[in-house]
C-alpha cells in the first residue's frame, strides 16, 4: 500500500520469460469477454522480468476488486505492451509532463527511465495530488530534481479540479515554440490542459496524453 487507496505490485513475467516494451506502455487485464482494464507499467523496460503496476482502488469496480484482492504467488494472465503514450527521444524539444494523481504512472515509468538511461532531460514536471498521500513517486521526483538539472519538478497539492491545473500550466509555461507535453489522468483535466497549451500558441498535436479516466 502507498497509502489507503493507492497499492503497487510487483509481477514477475513468467510465460514468455520476458516482456518487452517501452516506458509509457500499459498491460490488459482480461476480466471475461469484452471486458478488461488497463493499467500503465510504472516500472521500467530494463527490468523486464519484473513488472510494476500502480493503481488507485478507490474506482471500486471490478479492477479495484481484482487489485486490492492480489495475493503473493497467484498467477495473472494479461496482454501486453499497448499504448503510444511514450516518449520520443528523437524530439528535440523541452518536455512538460502533466500528471493527475495515478495518471503519474507511465510519466513514472518514462522519467525513471530517461534518468536510467542517462538521457539529458529537458523537462517540467506538474503533478497534482488532493492531499500528499495522492502523490505517489513524489520523493523520487524530489531526488530526480538533484540527480537533473535539466528537470523541474512543481508539485500541486489540495482540492483541485482542472481549471486549477490548467491555470498552473499558464502561469508555467511562458513559451510554447520549443515545446510537447506529455498529460496524463481524466478526460477533463486533459482537455483543460490542452486548452490552455492552445491558447498560449501550441499545436495541438503537441500536446500527448493518456486518458484512465
Ligand atoms: C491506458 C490506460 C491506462 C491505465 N492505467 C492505470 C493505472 O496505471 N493505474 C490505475 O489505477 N488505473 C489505470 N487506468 C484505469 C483502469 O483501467 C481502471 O479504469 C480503474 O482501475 C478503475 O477500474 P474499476 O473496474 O475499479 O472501476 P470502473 O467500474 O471501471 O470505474 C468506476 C468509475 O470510476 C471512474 N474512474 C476510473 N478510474 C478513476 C480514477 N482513477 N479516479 C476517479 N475516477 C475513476 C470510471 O470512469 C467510472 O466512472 C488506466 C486506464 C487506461 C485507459
């Protein structure tokens, strides 16, 4: 438990031996005929042997059950990697990471990554949480801060909703000309996000998310 409603866990690939992917990407976890959940790996692609998935049970459906339920040793099936919500390396830009609450966890996945790989981050970190117990990795992105100085980190704590963040995106971002974003969380907070980096002059293909909700 990373706190009361947010739970990791560690799963060993087994069959095949190994899962290849890229940071970003998430698994399909089968719950009967056409229906499934996904979630993002928040760990990386150098442990691919061992994966870690991240979520919120507070949703309370059938994947909060089958999450909060996970016992040492039970075997999970799953389908895996899906997903183009990863990062380009061959982009030049500046990178602003956006994150709302557990919709941190492929941007988890992608900056441990980029720090692990020795890659020269040029990047913005905005992640909101509704109190600190709703910002998991937020002392890994304290450490990162240090370890990178091409990184900032801007974490956001209190009752939020979207116009909130996307007001802190404006007052952030004072240039978009060398600029993606990466934005990840609700439907909501993503078109507040969007909306915001549009209006300061970004295209809006330049704007990349994920939506869990
Ligand atoms: C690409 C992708 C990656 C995802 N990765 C993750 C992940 O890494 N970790 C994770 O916890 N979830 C992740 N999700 C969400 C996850 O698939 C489930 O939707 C979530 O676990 C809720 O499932 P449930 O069966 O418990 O609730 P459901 O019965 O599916 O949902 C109940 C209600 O809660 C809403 N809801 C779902 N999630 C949230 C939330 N976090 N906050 C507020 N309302 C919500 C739903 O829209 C619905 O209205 C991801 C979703 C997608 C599409």
């Amino acid at each position: 438990m990373l706190s009361a409603d947010i739970i990791e866990v560690d799963l060993d690939v087994n069959q095949p031996a190994e899962l290849s992917f890229e940071a970003g990407q998430w698994i399909s976890v089968p719950f009967g005929p056409k229906n499934v959940r996904a979630y993002s790996i928040a760990s990386t692609p150098l442990s691919s042997r061992r994966i870690t998935l991240c979520a919120d049970v507070a949703p309370g459906g059938i994947g909060s059950a089958w999450f909060r339920g996970l016992a040492a040793e039970q075997a999970v099936e799953f389908k895996a990697p899906f997903g183009g919500f990863v990062f380009r390396r061959d982009d030049p830009r500046r990178s602003l990471f956006v994150a709302e609450e557990i919709g941190i966890v492929p941007i988890r996945s992608m900056l441990a990554d980029l720090a692990e790989t020795g890659f020269e981050l040029r990047a913005k970190l905005l992640y909101w949480g509704r109190d600190p117990s709703w910002l998991p990795y937020h002392a890994e992105f304290l450490a990162l801060t240090r370890r990178c100085p091409g990184f900032a980190y801007h974490p956001m704590v209190g009752a939020g909703d979207a116009g909130r963040l996307a007001a802190r995106v404006d007052a952030l971002v004072t240039d978009t000309s060398d600029l993606v974003a990466y934005v990840s969380g609700s439907g909501v907070m993503i078109d507040a996000v969007r909306r915001a980096l549009m209006a300061k002059g970004l295209d809006r293909k330049s704007v990349r998310w994920e939506k869990f909700w």
